[in-house]
C-alpha cells in the first residue's frame, strides 16, 4: 500500500523516509529550543511563530496554510512533482510538531542561555531542512519561496533563505526584544548555511532537483 502511494506521488522510500526525518528533527528542534527559548526562525516557520505569538493561532494549523500559499505562488515555476513531495513534508511536519507540542519539552530550557539555544536550533533546522531538500522535497513553504527565489535570481539557496528569513526577523519585533532577536539571527545564519552545505553535495541546485522523476531503482 505504502508502495502504491509513493508511486502516486512519484517519491522513493528513501526519499519519502528522508523528507519524513528532516520533518521530525525540525519539529523536534522547534518544540525544544525554539519556543522555550524565545528563538525564533525566518521564513514561514518564524512567521508561523510570530502569528502565534501575536494572534495565538497554533502552529501545527497556521504552518500548512502559509505553506499552502507558498506552494501556489511557486506552483508555475516549481511544477507539480515538487508540491506532491512538499505535501508530503507539511504534513509531516504539522504531524511531528502535533506529536511533540504533546509530549512537551525534553530537553533542558535554553532561555537562559541564548547563544547555546541559538546554535542548537540552528542546528536543528539547519540539518533538518537540508535533510528534506536533498530527497527533493520542502519542509516548509519557506522552502518553496527560497527555490523559487533561488531559480529567479539565481542565488545559491543559502542566499534565497537568509533573504526571506531576514524580513521575517523585522517582523519578531513585535514580540521578541531586541536584545535576543539578536540570537534569532545567529541562529538564522546558522541553519542558512547548513542548508547551503547539502545543497553543495548534490549534483544540481536544490529547485532543479525538486523537479526531478523518481529513481530508477524506486
């Protein structure tokens, strides 16, 4: 059955399973650090938080309808492959961030200690978005704007990212002081460029891969 849906949305298992632990480790990473902390991200993730800071939407609803905007804004340049493996990533996201926004927080509180938290989610975001991208797919519908920047102006992804994250950062100053917004772009910078270093090991840009078939060997 599992192999049935996967050829319906033209994804390998390898692929389908990477996407599905880039997902968790963002989530993870955003349950544990991000929201404990008071660290936020750019992109649809950081806006996810500033809504939910601001308004008090959850997450787990806001995220899909914001990447839902993304994903059709970048529709006519991304094609129809990428949003099926897109899809596939919002969901398991909304899905891990549901599952661990239960469980609650078990990592130790980083508010105390911004530089570290801005590392960790960094890290986890870094490392978990990169994951996501290399199957081909997006974990968020930042992604999927960062692409279509990244095809549009021809910029390496990294680039794409921090541009869209950095408008987003002006708008968490609505909520976030100054002073730890300043770990906000640390933390930005961090996961930008581990983003930018698996997008460095794959054989084409990050959008161009998202529009390749499946594997011969799915």
């Amino acid at each position: 059955m599992l192999s049935s849906l996967l050829r319906n949305l033209e994804l390998t298992k390898k692929d389908f399973f990477k996407i599905m632990l880039g997902c968790a480790i963002m989530a993870f990473g955003v349950v544990n650090v991000h929201e404990p902390a008071q660290i936020t991200e750019g992109g649809v993730l950081g806006l996810g938080l500033f809504l939910k800071k601001v308004v008090g939407l959850n997450l787990a609803y806001v995220s899909p309808i914001l990447d839902g905007l993304c994903y059709a804004l970048g529709f006519s340049m991304l094609g129809a492959r990428f949003l099926k493996k897109s899809a596939v990533a919002t969901l398991g996201f909304s899905g891990f961030y549901w599952i661990f926004n239960f469980m609650g927080p078990v990592l130790p509180n980083l508010y105390h200690l911004p530089a570290l938290a801005a590392l960790a989610g960094g890290i986890f975001i870094g490392c978990g978005c990169g994951i996501a991208v290399t199957a081909g797919g997006c974990a968020g519908g930042d992604d999927a704007l960062a692409m279509v920047i990244s095809k549009k102006m021809k910029w390496p992804i990294s680039r794409a990212y921090f541009f869209t994250d950095a408008v987003v950062l002006a708008l968490s100053l609505s909520y976030i002081a100054p002073s730890r917004l300043v770990f906000s772009f640390m933390t930005t910078i961090v996961s930008s460029y581990l983003v930018g270093q698996f997008e460095l090991k794959m054989k084409a840009p990050a959008w161009q891969v998202s529009q390749g078939g499946m594997e011969k060997n799915a």
